[in-house]
C-alpha cells in the first residue's frame, strides 16, 4: 500500500527553530506550545511505516489525511510534529515504527514508471562514474528518477533526456518527493531521444540506463570533456558486449565491465547462514574514458 503523493504544497518552515516569545511574552504560569524535537517529521515529506511483520508502507505526510491498513488506521498529524524512530500504534490494533527512508528504502517503494535500478548497483555506480558534487552529467533515460536521485544526493548536476514523458513526469515527482523542489536548480530533463544526439558539450560524466547504449557512444565521444567517464547499465551481457565494442572506435579507453552480486545473512543465535533467498541478477555495469590522442 503505497500512498505518495506530490509534494509542491509541502510545508518548508524549519521545524526544529522553535518559537521565541520574545520579551513581551506572559510570565511564568502562562501555557506555552510545545516545542517541537529537533528534526521533526513535516508535512510534505515521505514517511516509511513498518509493522511488526516488516511490511513496509511508504507514506508522504499530509494534514487530514490516514494511513489505513489491516489493523486500523493512523491520523498523519499523529506523527507531523514528532520524531522519527517512534512506535505508534494504529487505532484497533498494532504498532508501526515510523522512520524517514532511506534513499534505498524509497527507491524500492516509490512509484514506478519504467523499472528502476536497484540499490545494490546504483551505490557501486556512484563510485563506477565518480560522482562528485558539481559534476555535469548527461542522463540517459531517466525512467523512474532512481538513479537520478542517487547522483543529485552527491552532488550533481544533471541534464536528463527521456523518451517518454510520462516517465519523465514520474521521474521530477519521484526526485522532488525525496529531495525537495530546491533540487530542481541542479535537474533539467527534456523529452527527446538520445540516440538521435547530445547538445550540451564539456560534460564530466554520461551515464546511460537504456536499450542500446552503443548508438550513443559517438554522441558522448563529442560531448564528453578529455578523461571524462561513460557508464552504462545493460540488463543482459549481450548488450554490455555490443557497448564495449563501440568504444574503442569513438576514442574510449580503460572499460571494465562489472557485476555486483550482494549476499544478506541470516544471522540469529547459532542459525548463522547465508539468506536463502537473494536477488540474484539485476544488471551489468560497463564503464570507461574519453581518451584524446595528441
Ligand atoms: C530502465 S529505464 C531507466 C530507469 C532509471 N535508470 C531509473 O533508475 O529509474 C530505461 C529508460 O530509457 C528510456 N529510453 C529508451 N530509449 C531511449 C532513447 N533513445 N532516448 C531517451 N530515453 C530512452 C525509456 O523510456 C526508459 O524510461
């Protein structure tokens, strides 16, 4: 039961600042409001609510609305105002630990238009592509907003060409949701297709996340600054091959190619094991350099 919603009208006064009732204020005895914890929950933003069997429900704050599940329902304003990391317990019956997502936690939950990539791999991409805060990246499609979520976190700048806008629609709700409307000085998407070609010239990074990432290869070659990084991501190792043997012919060097392969652990008195269950095939991540020869 996910229940995210736009965050345009959200509210953005500091919460922890308090009230200073300044020198004119009543004497002692006199009711003073409560000061809210320092970084308390506000209306506007994404809240996760896990219950005791870990399901987990992703919900933004919004006054007068209730969460509903199973066991009752919660008033958001049960929780604006509050900490996180606090048990609240529905109206009939069990309790939900409340929590601000992480960027995992929201990549995982937050509506999807096209598939998203997952965590275990957007994290080794980061370091893959070397995202640095002020960076000139090109995205491309940017889908659901994943992973341009996690490059905007560390600091990037990105221009994003989508094919679709719908998704690209779904990816600004996605990437303001959890960042913030202020993120939008540092995310500018167009609808339009980049295998037809890339306008912005002295980029630092292109990162790729769509079918045949080999048609964009010669875009990139004259789009990316000297020693600048091409990534992508191919769900299947066919479409790594086709993109490695693009490279090479539009002036790229040092490609790699990669898996990552991420293996939780049951851990609980002396059952100490693997999980039995994992994700056991995402992607592959092929990344290189724009080398100039003198
Ligand atoms: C798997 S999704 C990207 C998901 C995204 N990386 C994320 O983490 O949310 C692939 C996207 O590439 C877009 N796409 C496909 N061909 C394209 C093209 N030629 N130019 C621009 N976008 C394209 C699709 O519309 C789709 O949204």
């Amino acid at each position: 039961m996910t229940d995210i919603t736009d965050t345009a009208d959200a509210d953005t006064d500091d919460p922890g600042t308090g009230i200073d009732p300044g020198p004119d204020a009543g004497g002692p005895g006199d009711e003073q409001p409560a000061e809210p914890p320092p970084r308390a929950l506000r209306a506007g933003e994404p809240v996760l609510l896990i219950d005791s069997k870990q399901r987990r429900y992703l919900v933004t704050l919004t006054p007068g609305a209730e969460f509903h599940s199973h066991t009752g329902f919660i008033r958001h304003e049960e929780l604006i105002g509050r900490s996180e990391g606090i048990t609240v317990r529905a109206n009939r019956s069990g309790n939900f630990l409340v929590l601000r997502p992480t960027l995992a936690d929201f990549v995982l939950k937050m509506p999807r238009g096209a598939q998203v990539i997952y965590p275990k791999d957007l994290g080794p991409l980061l370091l893959l592509a070397d995202i640095f805060p002020g960076a000139r990246v090109l995205e491309s499609g940017v889908g659901s907003g994943a992973l341009s979520m996690t490059m905007l976190r560390a600091g990037a700048d990105i221009i994003g060409y989508e094919v679709r806008a719908d998704f690209l629609s779904r990816a600004v709700k996605n990437v303001t949701a959890f960042l913030g409307p202020e993120v939008l000085d540092r995310y500018r998407v167009e609808e339009r297709d980049t295998y037809a070609g890339i306008d912005e010239t002295d980029l630092d990074r292109v990162v790729l996340d769509l079918p045949e990432p080999w048609q964009v290869s010669p875009h990139a070659a004259r789009s990316l600054r000297p020693g600048g990084i091409i990534v992508a991501y191919t769900p299947t190792i066919v479409q790594a091959v086709q993109f490695r043997e693009s490279l090479p012919e539009h002036g790229f060097g040092q490609a790699e190619t990669v898996e990552v392969l991420n293996r939780s652990w049951h851990i609980d008195g002396q059952s100490v094991r693997p999980d039995h269950r994992m994700v056991a095939h995402t992607g592959f991540l092929t990344h290189a350099r724009r080398i100039v020869t003198a």
